[in-house]
C-alpha cells in the first residue's frame, strides 16, 4: 500500500506539473 499511495503521489505532482505548464 505505501509503494502504491508513493506511485499516486508522483503521478499527481506530474499531473499538477503538466496542468501548470499548459496553463501557461
């Protein structure tokens, strides 16, 4: 469970990034 709440996270802030770059 804790690999895969760690995989949800940073799949999350790589969502977050794109969202933000697009915007932009």
């Amino acid at each position: 469970m804790k690999r895969r709440n760690r995989v949800v996270f940073v799949l999350g802030q790589c969502i977050i990034q794109i969202t933000l770059i697009k915007s932009i």
